[in-house]
C-alpha cells in the first residue's frame, strides 16, 4: 500500500472576503488587525495492512469544518474518520474550512492491496501454484519446506520448485497436508509423485479422513535420484488427508525431495485446467523474445497453426483469467515467424508451459531457417526437446539453446522461423501459454517490482522482529556492522514495502547487543531475500551467551544455507532446532547478531521481513482467514443451516437448552458471518419445529477452525417423524475429527457412512445436530454448515456400440464449435413413435455454422470387424427431405487406411425415423481398423448452405 500526495488550494470566494472586510472594519480600534488566521488542510493516515482499514489523522489548521470525499462515492464531516476500503486506488480529499468561509483543500491517493489468503493444497501438488498453502504438516521430528529443485533429472528435470522432507532418525516420522479437494478413488486408484534419494529406500502413503477407513500402501524407491514412484490403492472412497512417510518403521535420517503428486489420469478437476500457468518472473525487455504470454510484449507471429499442421486446429480462451492457446486432437504443428524471421543469438534458454489431461511425451522442436528460407541453400537446422507431460497439471519446459544447438539447431540460431509443437505416438489435445526465449543471465532486472511475501498476522507475543512493515520491530543497533564488507545498506521501498538494499555484498552482520534477545520462546527463523541473479546465501543466527562477544561463555552460531532463485523472493524459514543442531546453542536467550553472508561471490539482495516467531501459536486464538467458501450449487441440491454462500433454513436453535459450554454468538471472520463457541463441551442445533428430509442428499459439511488441536465428534440426528423419544427410535449417526490447530478444518461426510455408524436409512426427519468436543473443552469458530447432493459425473464418450446414451455416455465431440455448434444428452424431447427411450443426443447446429458441422464418436478400440458392415441410426428433425452423411474413418490416421462415407435422406420432419447405411456396398474392410464414427445432418457438399439454426436429436446408434 502507498500514498502519493498533491495540494489543491482554493481561495476564498470573493463575497465572502468583502463580508470579513465590512465586519472588520465594524470593529472596535481595540480588534484593529486582528484578521482570521489562513486555512491550512492536510491529514495523514494510517493503513492497517491486511484489512483495507484506514484511520485518517486531520492536521488541518485554523478551521472548524471538514468535509471529506474518500473517492468511493461515500463522504463524511467527521473530524477525524475511520474508513475501511475494499482492493484499488482512491483519491482522498479534504475540504477544511471556517466560520467565515474560507476554504483550502487537501488530497492523497492511497492504494489499497489486501492479500488474498493462499489456498489449501490439491492434487496435482507442484508446489508451484501460485498462492497456495503448500506447507506440509510434520510430525514424529521430520521437517518440510519448498526449495528449488537441488539436482533437476530423471523422472523431475525441470528446474521448479519441489518439497524437501528431512527425516531426523526417528520411526514413523513424516508430513500430511490437509487437501482443499479431496482425493476420490472411486473412478482412479493409482497416485504417482516424483521422488528424490540417493539410497534405496521405502515410501509409505497414507490417505485419511476421508468416507471410509483409512488405507495405505508402499512404493520401493531405487536410489538413484528423482524417480516416479507409483501408489496403487484398492480403496473407492475419498480422502482429504495426504500423509507420507519415507522410510517407515525404519530410521533412516536424511533429506529427501518430492514433487508432482498427481492422481494417474486425472486432469485436476476435468478435461481442462482449472488454474493458470506459472507466471513467468519480471525480465528487461532486452531479454525476453516472447511468442506468446501475458507477462511479455509478443513479437509478431505469422501463424500459431501452420499449413502443414495435423489436429483439430487451434483456439484462444482464458484459463483462470490467463490467455492461453488449445491445441485440440493435435498430432503436430507449426509456429511460424518466417514474415519476419528471429535473432535468438542472444537468448540462453527457451520456455514454454503445457497442460494435458492425460500424459504423454511431448516434443517441441526449435527450427532456424539458415537466413534464406525454407529449403535454401543454407541448411535449415533443428533442436529438439522431449518431455514427460504429466496428466491434469501444468508442465514447465525450460531448455537452455546450448543443449538444443546440442540437439541439431545451428550454432548461430540468427533466423528462427518455426517452432514445431509434436504430441509422440498419439493425439492429444494441449493447452499451452508462456511460449519465449530468454537471456538467462538478465535474472529478470536488477530489482524486485513486487513486494516480498506479506507474513501472516501473528500474536505480538510470538513474534520478535528486526525489519518488517507487518509486525512491530525491535530496537536493532545496526544493519550493517564495523565488520561488515560490502556497499553498504539503505532504506528503499519495493511497491510500497519498506525494504532493505545491501549492495555488492559480500557478508554483513545485523546487531541487537545493546540488548541482547531472548529466543528461548521462539520455534523458527524468517527472512525473505531478493536477487537478479542466482547464488547461494548464508544466515547466521548468533547467540554470544550471555556475556558479549568473545566472552567467558561460548559464542555460538547456527547457519541455514540456501540457494537464492534468480528475480524472485526466496523465503527463507528455518526451525530454531535445526539452527541448534547446526551450532546455535540449546538456550538461545543472547541472540546478538545475524549474519547475511553471499557465498562465492559478491552480490547485490534486498531482504524484507526478518523475524523469529513461535510457531506452536499458529497465529493468534482467532481465525484471521474466513472458511473456504463452498461451491456454487443449485438450491434444490443443498440444504444449509448456516453460510453466507446458500439461502439457510429456519433453524430452532444454534445452542440447544442441554448444551454444556459458553455460549454460541454470531462473529465475523474477514468479513464472513460465523458461530463462535466458547469452552464449549457440546451442543445441540436443532430444526424440530420443523424437521427436515435428507432423503435426496448425499453429503454433510461444517467447517470448523480451532486454535488448539483435538478430536470433535458431530452427530447427525432423526427423530423418526414421531418427536423425540417417540416410538420409532431416534437414531444418530457420528463423524469423529481430529481438528488441526490454527486451521479451518473441512468436515466433509457421506450420508451412507452416517448411515452405517447408526443413522437410519430413511432420513426424513432430521432434527438435531450436535457438536461435541471430545475429553476435553474447547473454543470453536464453526462455518458452513450443509447438506448438499453431490453432482453426477459427466457423461463420458461411448467406448463400444451399440449407443444409446443412456448409461450416462455421450459423444466424443461436435465441429466447428468455433461457430457455437453444441451437443450434448438430454432428456428425450419426443418420446413417441420408434423411440421412447429417455435418453436421446441434442445437436444444435446453429445459425451460420458451417455447412459441413457434425458430431464424432471416436472408440478407445477399433469397431467390431465381425459384428456387419450396417450401421443404423435414429434421427429426429425438425425438416423432411434433408441429407444425412454418416462417415467411418480411424482417428488421426496418416496412413494408407481409406475413409467411407454413405448418405440417405431424412424423409419425415418432427418425428423418429431410422436410417440405414449399409457399407456393403463399398470397398471397406472394417479388418483394417476403423475407431470414428462421424454423423453430418443436413449435408450439402453441392449448395453448402450454411446453418439455419436447426436443432437435430439422434440415439440408437447400432452395428448389424
């Protein structure tokens, strides 16, 4: 946040000059010069970071009246107001004036940036989304954090950033992360991740909380660097905790690296992404030939899908605000800059980031044209790159020109003119984004355009800080000690971040000796660090014992080592332990000095936010995050008791007369309606006057946030129709949870598993919902809470004929969607005559598609060769006398396989007929392999009229 002010004086108006001469010259001689003093307007403020809060200080002088314009459209005559924004820019005005109307007028802009919150984890985990929680839970003595990749190659051999698990020794030591989505293994069993080690050892995964009983399963690692380690589980339930141990029950110490964790053949929430590429990091404009990205100013590009290109062609549409390009049904094409060809003499790396639903290999080959063309004289030369995409996340391509010269591209790549985008052995469809060469070596500019990472609010208590705009500093004696090498240090401010620059830094110590700190009570280590260009870099924590430096007790020092990334902030965050174990002594209550020390060579950082804090406080005892926000549903699907996001029902009570605690009351959280329950035991809601069927849903939700950890059991009630204790039994089904400390914990059940633990199978009358803390009391912060009727999968391509569509099938797709055609199964419009099955396929060939607009069905194997050569289909048109094509083709044939095609006339309008196409008469020999049914309604190769709008149903698609 920043202010950027301005003046605008007014002058009194002239009227009102003439009436204060006219009165002074009334006066008596005794007032003679006493003139109204000059009205001076200002003001100051504050800025509550995190919360848009603005608390506005008035300066003004010598007046009595204030009007203020906060440049949202609202205003206010206080004296000195307190005004709470929402994310943007506003010009704030003041207006001060006095009795005699006099005026003077003051402005400031402030920019308002309130951080959103980072998002919990789901699978695939990359650890390079942006702005998700991807710090695992430990437990037993291990220790996690997100590093760079420290050896990029084989299975992992993008340079991205991946977690590193340190085992300390112990057995059953490991990481959990609680996921935002759970995992669902009822349509994919298999879990994949890259993992790292350098000895063979085991890999236990665990997947928990979830509608069933827990499951795991081992997977042996052969110790030879990054390999993709494969989890196959037997389990159909979801599960929305991920826990791993390395090593087990055994006791291997270490450091071990993981990545990518994906479940095999998802696409991380259906056939397209769902989150944006990785946004490239800020570079010179000099260093950077960008294709295509939003981050960089493109060149100019001939074409993205060239002649001689082989798929379903290319199309621009956004991904989570984000241009990206889809390449469907691709088998390869070319990227073309020949109107202008490209100097990439200067680049040391290209990049471009892929997204594929399913994974294959991927080749994307650099071509140079020599300086005279295609196939002149020169020779056009080429490079290739061949990747791994892994299914249903985003693939970073990073390859350095050296080792695509390396490959076969010309040692002087001065006219770049293709670059050819090859899916291996199959066809797939792509979407890619980031697509640039760059100059390595620039580390995207000399200083940070963006702010270092905000911290999260934490207690006063568990926070020591050095430098930092979040927090409240201590008194530091100096950021740059006698002893220190370098250029020294100066206050900057990176986009309106107070920030620290030491320049041509060799090493430098930061001083608190005056008085000494005690970190008896903190758990961890923190600074964020900046550089254009990559190094390794040393802090130090320094604790002289109690007696100065050099002094009877021992000085002692814990170092953390870390490979800072070229233009973007690296966190560095390092447990208080693993400072001891590196030689900070067991009782740090002397911290004197931290030392900042660039290895090697000598650099240039900004560093930001340095602090110590207790991480066992997780953050204070209030939730500063409101819960997740459940998802958009139909109303008719969900049943809420109490959420901002649905319309709730009439609930009795939120604190039934036997609960046992302090108390419910109605709090916000960031701007979210919630329930608090203080020292709570447990608690009844209740809906008895007037009970509510559950019997059409599927799932109970509550989100519930505590500051310390425990088990919380809630207990779904039904009376039976009859009121309490009535003679059908009351019955109640239980959902027990270990709530984390500090985080909101997702509750998440199926009605059948509350079903199994007692609720009756008839769940017509719920009337109760308990809430029990379990052994112990304990305060809650509760949100969201839902039943809801969990959607139905979407309808997939048939895989066999006959198709009917109605085993929740669908066609593999229609053309051109380009011009809006549609299709997809819906409920039989004209269930009469031949057909009145329920189930029939829409296709919506609309105004102006083009002539030739159908649908496909592509098989996963090829057509029964002995089941005939007559394939038959109902239609439905609203025209008699059109011309139906039906086409038999094998998807992405480039051989010598020969496509057929029949047509027949459609002779009714506005009712079912079948039509007959009877291969027989042609040359086709299904034996060859034939796996595409292509159907063309309305087919004109002669007149080729345009679409009319016309909307086309057909079902039964048979083989005799």
């Amino acid at each position: 946040m920043y202010t950027k002010m301005k003046y605008i004086t007014t002058k009194a108006k002239i009227l009102s000059l003439l009436i204060l001469a006219i009165s002074l010259f009334g006066c008596e001689e005794d007032d003679e010069g006493n003139i109204l003093p000059e009205v001076v307007a200002g003001f100051t403020q504050r800025i509550v970071s995190g919360t848009g809060t603005v608390s506005f200080l008035n300066i003004s002088e010598n007046a009595q009246n204030y009007q203020w314009d906060f440049g949202d459209g609202t205003t206010s005559t206080e004296i000195e107001p307190v005004k709470t924004y929402t994310n943007g820019t506003y010009t704030v005005r003041l207006t001060a004036s006095n009795i005699a109307g006099a005026t003077d007028t003051f402005e400031d802009e402030i920019v308002i940036a309130i951080p959103t919150p980072p998002a919990a984890p789901m699978l695939p985990i990359t650890f390079d989304g942006n702005n998700v929680d991807y710090q695992a839970s430990t437990f037993s003595g291990a220790a996690f954090e997100v590093v760079a990749n420290p050896a990029p190659g084989g299975s992992n051999d993008v340079a991205s950033n991946v977690g590193a698990i340190t085992n300390s020794g112990a057995e059953f030591e490991g990481i959990f992360f609680n996921l935002g989505t759970a995992i669902d293994l009822s349509t994919d069993q298999t879990i994949t991740m890259n993992f790292w080690a350098e000895t063979a050892i085991d890999v236990l995964v665990k997947l928990e909380e979830g509608t069933g009983a827990d499951t795991e399963i081992s997977a042996s690692h052969g110790g030879s660097g990054w390999e993709m380690l494969s989890f196959d589980f037997t389990s159909t339930d979801s599960f929305s905790r991920f826990t791993m141990f390395v090593d087990g029950p055994g006791t291997t110490a270490g450091t071990f690296y993981l990545d990518d964790i994906a479940q095999m053949g998802s696409s991380g929430g259906g056939d397209t992404p769902t989150e944006a590429a990785p946004a490239p990091p800020s570079r010179d404009a000099a260093d950077v030939i960008s294709l295509f990205s939003n981050e960089y100013t493109d060149i100019t590009v001939d074409t993205f899908f060239a002649g001689f290109s082989a798929g379903a062609g290319v199309v621009d549409m956004q991904v989570a605000g984000d241009d990206v390009k889809q390449y469907a049904d691709l088998d390869f094409a070319g990227i073309e800059t020949i109107a202008t060809s490209v100097d990439l003499s200067m680049m040391t790396n290209f990049h471009m980031d892929v997204w594929t639903a399913t994974g294959f290999d991927f080749i994307a080959g650099v071509v140079d044209f020599g300086g005279d063309g295609f196939a002149g004289a020169n020779p056009d030369t080429r490079g290739d790159e061949r990747t791994t995409l892994q299914a249903g996340m985003w693939t970073s391509i990073d390859v350095s020109i050296a080792d695509l010269q390396a490959a076969g591209l010309t040692a002087t790549p001065s006219d770049f003119s293709q670059l050819i985008l090859d899916v291996v052995d199959v066809v797939g469809t792509v979407y890619v984004d980031n697509i640039y060469f760059y100059n390595e070596s620039s580390g995207g500019g000399d200083m940070p355009t963006v702010a270092a990472p905000a911290p999260p609010s934490r207690d006063a208590a568990d926070v020591i800080s050095l430098f930092s705009n979040e927090y409240t500093d201590i008194t530091v004696d100096t950021f740059f000690a006698g002893f220190s090498a370098g250029g020294g240090v100066s206050d900057v401010q990176v986009a309106g971040d107070d920030t620290k620059l030491y320049t041509d830094l060799d090493f430098a110590g930061i001083e608190t000796i005056a008085t000494s700190v005690d970190l008896s009570m903190m758990t961890n280590f923190h600074m964020d660090v900046w550089t254009a260009t990559g190094f390794d870099f040393i802090a130090g924590v320094v604790d002289f014992g109690g007696d100065g430096f050099a002094g009877a007790n021992p000085d002692t020092r814990g170092d953390e080592r870390t490979t800072l990334q070229a233009g973007m902030w690296t966190s560095i965050d390092v447990s208080i332990a693993d400072l001891q174990a590196a030689g900070l002594t067991a009782t740090p209550t002397d911290f004197s000095q931290l030392i900042l020390d660039v290895v090697d060579v000598i650099g240039t950082v900004y560093v930001d936010n340095i602090y110590f804090y207790n991480d066992g406080a997780a953050g204070g005892d209030t939730p500063t995050v409101a819960a997740p926000a459940p998802p958009a549903r139909d109303a008719a699907d969900v049943i809420s008791l109490f959420s901002n996001v649905y319309t709730d029902i009439t609930v009795d009570t939120f604190y039934a007369g036997f609960s046992a605690g302090g108390g419910v009351m109605d709090v916000q959280v960031a701007g979210d309606d919630t329930k608090l329950y203080t020292d709570l035991d447990f608690a009844g809601i209740e809906t008895i006057a007037t009970s509510v069927d559950l019997s059409m849903m599927t799932n109970f939700h509550i989100d519930v946030w505590t500051a310390t950890g425990f088990d919380f059991i809630t207990g779904v009630v039904d009376f039976g129709g009859d009121g309490f204790a009535g003679a059908n039994p009351d019955t109640r089904g239980d959902e027990r949870t270990t709530l984390s400390a500090g985080m909101w914990t997702s509750i998440d059940v199926s009605i059948a598993d509350l079903q199994a633990a007692g609720l009756t199978a008839t769940t017509t009358d719920f009337s109760q919902l308990i809430l029990d803390v379990v052994d112990i009391l304990g305060t809650v912060y509760v949100d969201n809470i839902y039943f809801y009727k969990e959607a139905a999968a979407p309808p997939a391509p048939a895989t066999s004929l006959p198709v009917n569509f109605e085993s929740n099938e669908t066609l593999s797709g229609v053309f051109e969607e380009g011009d809006g055609v549609t299709g997809q199964p819906i409920a039989n419009p004209d269930a009469s005559g031949i057909n009145t099955s329920a189930t029939v396929y829409e296709f919506d060939k609309v105004l102006n598609a083009a002539w030739y607009s159908g649908m496909f069905n592509i098989f996963p194997s090829d057509i029964d060769s002995g089941a005939g050569t007559t394939f038959k289909v109902k239609i439905w048109s609203p025209k008699a006398g059109i011309n139906v094509r039906m086409q038999l083709e094998k998807e992405g044939n480039q051989g010598p396989i020969v496509t057929y095609n029949l047509d027949q006339t459609l002779t009714t309008a506005n009712s079912w007929q079948e039509l007959t196409f009877d291969f027989s008469s042609t040359p086709l020999n299904l034996a060859d392999g034939y796996d595409k049914i292509v159907i063309f309604p309305d087919f004109d190769d002669v007149g080729q009229p345009a679409g009319d709008g016309s909307v086309y149903y057909i079902d039964d698609i048979v083989q005799e």
